[in-house]
C-alpha cells in the first residue's frame, strides 16, 4: 500500500495562521513548530510585560513596537516557512502522531487554553492594560489615554506599597466588577481634613496659598484642576480593554476624618469633577490591585496624542 501523502503548501500554510508552529507541525518539523511556537508568545504576552515594566521610560514606546513587530514577523516568517517546507515534501510518510485529532488537540491546549490562560496570568499579576473613560484625574491623566499599570504591587512577597501620591488602581467598593483609578491621598490612621477644596494631611496643606493647582506630600508633587465649580461629567464604559470608572463628586463639601485602619483615602487629581473617597469613603488597602505607571497610547478630538506616548505617570 501505498502511504505516500505529500504535504500541501495551503493548509501548511493555514496551520500556522491559526497557530504559529502548527504548519511545521504538520510538516514533521517537531522542533521547529516548538521554538516558533515558544517565540511568538514570548514576544507577544510576557515580553510585553518586560518592556512595560523594566526598560527606561524613553525605551519604553520604540521597544513595545519592536517587540510587536517582531511577533507579527515571526507568525508571518512561520506561515511562509510551512509553505515553503510542504512543496519540498512532494514525497511524505506521515508520523503516526500525524493525525487530525492530534492537530486538534493541540489548538485547544495552545491556542484555547495556554495562551490564553498565560495572558490572564500577565494581566493579573504583572502588568494591566487599561483605558480612561472620563476627566477625574485631569491634568495628570486625560480622558483617552491607554496606561499601563504595574500589578507588582501592595501584594505580599511583592517590593512596592501603598505610598502616599500613588495613582492607583482599585475595586470599586460598591460594585466588585469595577475599577476606578484615583490618587491615594492618605494612609491608615492619617488626618484628612478637606475645607472649601483645600486638602490637608495630619495638619500639613498639600497645595501651596501661592499655587492652588500643584500638590506636594511626601516630596512628591502632581498637578491637579481645583475644585473651583459644580460637578459635571459623564463617564462610559469601554470594549475590549478594562475601563476604569469615574464618576461625579460634591468638590465643596467639608470633612473631617481619620483614615480607619487597612483602608486608604482617594481623591481625583480633577477635584471638581471626580468620584472619590469624599462620596463613597475609604478604600480597603486588599482592593488596591496596581499603580498606574505609563502611558502607551492617547487619543483626543484631533486623533492621536503623540506627545503623551511614553509619559511616565507620576
């Protein structure tokens, strides 16, 4: 009998467009289909993730497009490679593991459940990608940026905690599936005291009477929009990224209070037009996933912000 079954370019080809590596596979190139698999999620999940979080800011941007460059070309590199390895097989005898279902198993277990499952891993642990739907935290963030923010964070064995002036990502404490991004204004057991707009921490101001809209605490200092009118925004929800929510605020209501313990006290850098500590309370320290670190597309009414990719969020 006659077990010759030479390969075909096109489903070489298309085995490695829904899987990079699966035409190799396909054609009895084990080792191959295995690194290039390898390679393209590396480059396209965790090295992400890298560059997000380890290279200098300056880095960041033109080595977030190579590392997605470099992923696209090696799923195209492994396309042209199956069909280029399929016509030199005019004469082929397939392994015994060659077989439909074998071909089948492998796109659940890689392409359904791996991949996924280590981007899910990255988003949760690592690194998070995230949208701004709304002004609340207006200078510093706009309305349309793209951020990355580091998960590394407030979590045990991990290096970086909760600091005064961090711009962080939380649960919502009145809807679980939501998340806000606002600034951490004071600690477990600090003094808030918030009069007429002007915010003071264990007794000290954090603006200036000279300069109202820069805000300094633990010698770090960020620009915000003071309370100075009534609220009025509107927020939105977004598709494919996670959005954080915002929402209105009383900009001039007086308050007094201590931070209870384990919890923290936000604020939006956009005093007038945030959703903060000053309407829904404290913050448990626990809901307190990441801090927004950078800044990796923007979008306003005239397109792209090209001014604001790489900013580093302080």
């Amino acid at each position: 009998m006659d077990s010759n079954k030479p390969r075909k370019p096109l489903t070489a080809l298309t085995m490695s467009l829904v899987l990079p590596g699966l035409g190799q596979f396909y054609n009895g190139e084990l080792n191959k289909a295995i690194w290039l698999f390898l390679a393209f999620a590396f480059l396209s999940i965790p090295g992400v993730a890298l560059v997000a979080l380890y290279l200098p800011d300056g880095l960041m941007m033109p080595t977030l497009a190579l590392s997605v460059i470099a992923a696209l070309a090696i799923w195209i590199y492994g396309m042209a490679d199956a069909w280029r390895g399929a016509k030199a097989r005019p004469v082929y005898r397939p392994e015994r593991w060659q077989i439909s279902g074998v071909y089948l198993l492998l796109i659940i277990v890689c392409d359904i459940i791996a991949l996924p499952l280590l981007t899910a891993y990255v988003s949760n642990h690592i690194v998070g990608a995230f949208r701004i739907p709304s002004a609340s935290m207006e200078p510093t963030v706009l309305q349309g940026d793209f951020l990355f923010a580091d998960k590394r964070y407030n979590c045990p064995g991990c290096k970086a905690s909760i600091r005064r002036g961090d711009i962080a990502i939380f649960v919502y404490p009145n809807n679980r599936t939501t998340l806000y991004i606002k600034r951490i204004i004071a600690l477990p057991g600090d003094q808030v005291v918030i009069r007429g707009g002007a915010v003071s921490v264990n007794g000290k101001p954090l603006a200036s009477a000279a300069d109202s809209a820069v805000e300094t605490e633990d010698g770090r200092s960020w620009s915000i929009r003071p309370a100075v009118t009534g609220p009025n925004v509107t927020s939105e929800d977004g598709r494919g990224w996670s959005s954080l929510h915002t929402d209105q605020a009383m900009p001039n209501a007086v308050l007094e209070m201590t931070v209870p313990p384990g919890r923290v006290f936000v604020l939006g850098d956009n005093r007038a037009d945030s959703y903060d500590s000053r309407a829904f309370g404290t913050v448990a320290m626990e809901d307190v996933v990441g801090r927004a670190k950078q800044i990796w597309l923007s979008f306003g009414h005239g397109g792209v912000r090209w001014e604001r990719l790489g900013k580093v969020l302080q």
